[in-house]
DNA sequence: TATGAATGAGAGTTCATTCAT
DNA sequence: GATGAATGAACTCTCATTCAT
C-alpha cells in the first residue's frame, strides 16, 4: 500500500497532461466543425465524432455548447492572429518596411483561418460580444498598434508626418484590405491572386506616403 | 377622374395584390428574425409567429427555409444598399464631391441594415455563394462603379490623375471603412461617433486627393 | 318570370352533367395517386393536382379523404373485375370451357388494375371493412358463381361429379392463382409469363377434371 | 456446470444485452402499431409511445422509419413464419402425410400474424421489394421446399406419380388457401370456421391425390 | 475519467380540411 | 360551383444535455 500516497499525485499529473491534450484534441475536433458549419450549424455529436471522443468527454471539458466555441475562438484568435511583430526592427528605409508590413497584413487577413474565424466572429458578434473583442485584441490591435508604434518612430525622426498615429494606422489597415480581402469575405473569386495582391500591397504603400510622407520630392515610389 | 384607371388596380389587388401583400409580411418576419439570429439559428416557427401567419402559409409562399433566405436576402439587398447616385451630378468642388460621396459610403455602410446583411452575408457566404454576389452587386460595386465613373471623369477634366479608376475607388471605399465600420461590424463600441465619422470622411479624403489630386501646391484640404 | 322556372331544372342538369364529368375526372386523379401511394401515402393536394382541379372542388365532390377513397374502390371494382361472363355459354368440351375460364380468371387477376385493387384492398381491410365486401363482391364473388353455375350444369349434364359446386369453384379459383398470382402480388419477377401462364391454366384444369370428371368411372367422392 | 461460461454471457449482458433488449422493445411497438397501421400510417411517436422510450431512443437504434419498418418485417418473417419442417419423417400414410401438411399450411396461413404480415407486405412489395422476397423466402419458399422435398421422396417410392414436383407443390399450397386464408385475407366474417379448416384440408388432399395419386382403385379417402 | 444510451423539446416540412372570394 | 390561400396539428428527424455505468 506504499504506493498508494504517491499514486494520486501522478494520476492528477498524468490526468492533468492526458487532460490538456484531449482538451486539444476536442478543440481541433471543434474547430473542423464550427469552421465548416459555424456556431448554430455545428453540432456536439459532429464535433464529438470529428474529435474521437464521446459527447460525454466534451461536457467534462466544457461546460456547454457555447464555453466550447468561446474555448475554440479564443484558442485560434491567440494562436493564428498574430504577425508581423519583428519588421520594423529591421533597419530599412519607410517604404520598405511599409511594404513588409502590408504584405504581412494581406497575408493575415487572407488566410483562410483568418478568414474563417473573421466570418465566425463577424455573424455571432452579437451573441457573444466578448469573441468579437478577442478577436480584435488579437488580431487588428496588435497589428494597429506595431504600426502606429512604427509610425510615432518615422513621426520621430521626421520621414514621416502625422498627426495622429493610431488613425493613420487604421488607414494603412483598410487601405491592405482593399479588393482581395473584401472578396474573399465573399467567397467571390479572384483571377492574378499574386498579381492584386502586389498591386494592393504597392497602391497601399503609394497613397499611404503621398498623404503621410515628408519632402515627397525626394521620394521615388516604386511598382 | 375617370373610376376606370382604379378598377385595374382593384383587380390586381384582388387577385395577386393579397398575395403580394402576405409575401411582404412574411418577408419582413423573416427579416426580424434572421437578423437577430442568422440562417441557421431562426427558426420558421418563430418566423411564422413574427410575421403573423401560420407556418403553413409560410411553405405556401416559400418552398423552404432556403428559398425564403434568399428571398429575404435579395429583397433586402435590392432596398437597401442603393445610394450614391446623384450626388457627383451636382457640380461640387472634387474635394467636396468627394466629401459627399464618402458620406453617403460610411452612412450606408454603418446603417443597422447594411450591417445585418454584411454579417448574415460573409457568415454564409460559403453556403450560398449566390448571394453573396447579390450583395456585392447591389451595393459595393454599384457603389465603385458611381465613384470610378466620377474619378474618371476627373481624370479627363485634369482635376485628378489615376492610373486605374476602379482600383482607385476601391481605396476610397476601403478608406471610408476605417475605424467605424469595422469596429461596427464587430459589435464594438464607438464613442463620439459623430465627431469620429467627420474624422473618417475627411482624412479619406485628404489622403485620396494626397495620392491622386493634381497640383497639390493649389489645393486646400479643409478639415 | 315564366323563364325562372326552367332555369333551375337546366341549370341543374348541367351541372349535373359537368358535375359527373369532374367527378370521373378527379377520380382519374385518385386513382393514379391512390394506386401509388395507398390510401395513407396519398395526399389530396397530389390528387387534386393530378386531376387537374382545386382541391377546393375534390371537397365539393366528396366530403373528405376517406370517402374520395372509396368511391375510387367502388368504381374501379365495378369496372375493373368484371369478366368471364359469356365463355360458359360456347357449347365447347367441359374441358375447353375449364381452359377459357381458367385463362380468364388469370388474366384478370394478375391484370395491373386487379393487383393494385387487390393490394389496396388487403391491406385497408381492416380499416374498410366495406370496401373488401365490394372487392369480393365485385371480382372473387362474381366469378365464383359464374364457375358454380356452370359447375351445376355440368353436374346436371353428368359430366361432372360435385358434392359442393361453390367449393370446387373456389378450389379451381385457387388452382388458377398458383405461381403467377401470388408471385405478382409480391412484386417477384417471373420469368417466361406466357409459359407459365399455359402451365397453370392445363394443371389447373387437369388436377380439377381428375378429382371431378366422372368419365373415371370408379371415382367416390366421400366427405 | 463451470460458472465460467456464463460469465462471457454476463459481459455480453451488461455489453450489448441491454441495447439488444431495447431494440426488441422498440420492435415489439414497432410491431403493434404497424400491423395497426401499416407503414405509412403508422408514426415514430406513436411507435416510440407502444415501445416505451422516447422517440430520439428510436433513432439511436434505427436510422430511420423504413430502417425500422424493414427490421420489424425481417425479424417476423423470421420468427413467425417457420414451420411444418418435420411432418414428413413420421411414417404415415401419403394422405396422413398430406393432411397434416395441409392442416400446418392452413394454420400457418390463416394465422393472425402471418395475415398481418401478408398484408403489410403486399402493400408495401411495390415500395420495398426487398421485404417480399424476405417474406416469401421466410414463409412460402420454404414450404414449398417441404413439400417438394416430400413429394419426391413419394415419387421415388411409386406412391405418387408427379411430373414437375416443384408446381405441384405449389398448386397444393393454392388449394390450401381455398376459402379460408382468401376470406381472412379481406377480412371477412367466416362462420364455422373449424369445421371450414377441416374441409379444405379435406378437399385439398382428395383432390391431390386424385391427380397425383398412382392406383387409384386401391385408396380409400377417409374422413 | 470516459462512455454512449436516453431524453424530450423543437427543428423543417406536409397534410386534410376550411372558407372567403 | 370552383378556387387556392390559410390553418395548425402531426409528421420525420435532430439536438444539446444528462447520467448510470
């Protein structure tokens, strides 16, 4: 009988590990299904079945059907919402990093889990407004405020010209939004994906310094 | 005065008019209860009791639920996102035309109406592909068409110099979603929302005619 | 006011007249929904459709589902099930005759419009007690007596030998239903039908004649 | 007398015993209300009702309504249409032989199972041909095998002289359903109903064995 | 802890029947 | 007399959730 003490120790270690990785193993399960079907039309035995477990292991990870999706939403808002961190630190000149910075947040905004989380977060915004915040901590604040912070530096050393950083970050933001990312919303297609994509990341970049550049006779913008 | 013109009417009332007018009322139940809980989340029992019918007569106007989506949907799509039209007509100053005309983009874009179809249309985009074309078609491109129209007319008058007066407009149109409608869309507050849409409408403008107006040396932005 | 009086009676033979016609026209409609579906699978607004009229009118002719139903038995079993009325009256062999009633009897039986009545029938017996009396009465009955009668006569002619000539009726009545019948009426493919068809109808009257000829002169038929 | 054995049985109990417990009392009130009923009239609330388990218990067990329509057919044409297998081994006479054959055809026939099953699946052949051939093969296929089997042993032993000993199978099994199983199957009244049985039988070996009998002179019809 | 059988409310849909026109 | 819109009950089937094992 020894062996008993230390028994429930490692049961609850054990417990505890198998317990986080089954929990991830639902939450890849949920994610599936809400992604194909979203919160109404997703069910718990479709999500129980896609995950390999029974319905009963889902209720003693989630309380319900709604902790389950904010549980699923707020796992992939932390984990597939965040980028484009590190760029500024390189030392290149403003439209370069300009560049960098819209093409890192093309990319974001179309790739298809951002997509699919988008859409998701966008139709239960109103049922669940916590989501819809997660979201946009995750993914457009964090992005708004690298920029602005970039922004308040090039305002600093006088490349560029702003008055209020956090604006003309949202206007970088949605001017990297035009065409491709509004269709995609719509599940429109798109013809010369790469091509838009350098046009819109270009434009963005263009219009971004026309308005916000300093001493734009010395500026050359490229395409 | 003649009673003859009335009597057409009557008789169109009487045969298909009742019809008609049912149609609209249960259109307009439907409308109420997709918007508070999307496609999948209503349910027809509670479409049939908003719109004071039976749920009988609702399949005797409707095959299916999907149908009387769609409906709903290219109904609403039809009424509700039509603007812009005469405004360029009215021989304003650019930048004051385009004042206008980012007005009447943000007004319609962060109307109740506009964003319960944004939010139904991207959440089933993926489900009916046809309708997301509806709603592009209704509002977003009719919206591009006006303004490319309008720049290019500019453009041939010199007051504006664009390479590609669709891809233009669609920055406009991105740059009047900064701030307010996306924070709209996600069910997010927004103080001073007033003061933030002459913000939005302004530095819209400011930074299209910064890229795209000529002779910058003679212009003016207001504020 | 001399005119009033005859319009009433003309008024009422036409419509009379039209009135017999839609309703031989809406029982056409039932028959092929009844003969389809049975009487639960059938829907009265498939019906009506299928007749060509409102369904408004299939309620002015007949007061409700049950009753369409079972004017549809009555009608196509008065007409349906009639047959083998005027073979006896040939002067052929008593055995040629037994051949043309049996081949009668088989071909009625295993005649579309019988098997369809027939299911119908068995399976709404226990619901329409009526209508299996009508069934009988109509089809089985009537050939039973037409058989026993011509049974009698052979009896009094001394070419037969029968105790009971209703029984041996319904025996030669069952002899005649070997292998086709019941195979149609259970939906079972039957290969070579002409070929079966002869097989039955000479065994059915050869095992008839040899229990009931007389010309075996040593026959003694007990019981 | 090992307690081992039954210990599997236990597992299995506790395993699957239970569910295959509940799935023979949803058919048994599957059985009530269809044979009430037949297939399109009955419901699955009503089944679920007679069976005592909730309707979604139903659908965990059986797909859907034709799913439980066919299991409920299957399991009774199984268990509720086997019999006169070993009639023939006693040593009696052919005609004690054939009465008792005769006298289980009859019963079999005319029992108020197997009419119920004979209606539902007459019914029913043109929409699940699969369950005709379930019946037939369960019920009439087989003892027509029986008596097949039995008349050649007869033929071989020169005590019957039949050419096609399959179809003269068949034509007994017909002169068994003389009168009775015809009349049932309409449901109509029936008076002495005993003594009826014991004519048919009577009537269906004499004739039998007036057309399939050798020698003739030697036998003695009793009863 | 993990299971999946059980539940019953509610989903979408169809139906026989009525009745104003 | 003929129509077909309207009804609401009843249909088949699914669902989130519970609980004994």
């Amino acid at each position: 009988m020894s062996a008993t003490p230390s028994k429930p120790a490692m049961v609850t270690h054990l417990c505890t590990g198998e317990s986080e990785a089954k929990r991830e193993q639902i939450l890849t399960g949920a994610k599936a299904i809400f992604a194909a079907h979203g919160f109404e039309g997703a069910s718990m035995s479709a999500i129980a079945r896609e995950a390999g477990v029974s319905k009963g292991t889902l209720y003693n990870y989630f309380a319900n059907k709604c902790d389950l999706f904010a549980a699923f939403v707020e796992k992939n808002c932390r984990e597939k919402l965040q980028v484009l961190a590190p760029v500024q630190q390189l030392g290149l000149s403003p439209e370069k990093t300009l560049r960098a910075l819209a093409r890192e947040i093309v990319r974001l905004i179309i790739s298809p889990e951002s997509l699919m989380l988008y859409r998701i977060i966008v139709s239960e915004a109103p049922h669940f407004p916590h989501l819809a915040t997660t979201f946009w901590q995750s993914g457009p604040k964090r992005a708004l405020e690298t920029l602005s912070g970039w922004i308040e530096g090039q305002v600093a050393q006088g490349t560029l010209k702003v008055d209020d950083p956090i604006f003309a970050a949202e206007q970088f933001f949605s001017l990297c939004q035009t065409r491709i990312a509004h269709r995609k919303r719509f599940n429109m297609p798109l013809e010369n994906e790469a091509e838009e994509e350098e046009k819109v990341i270009s434009n963005a970049v263009r219009v971004f310094l026309a308005a916000y550049g300093v001493s734009s006779s010395e500026k050359t913008t490229t395409d």
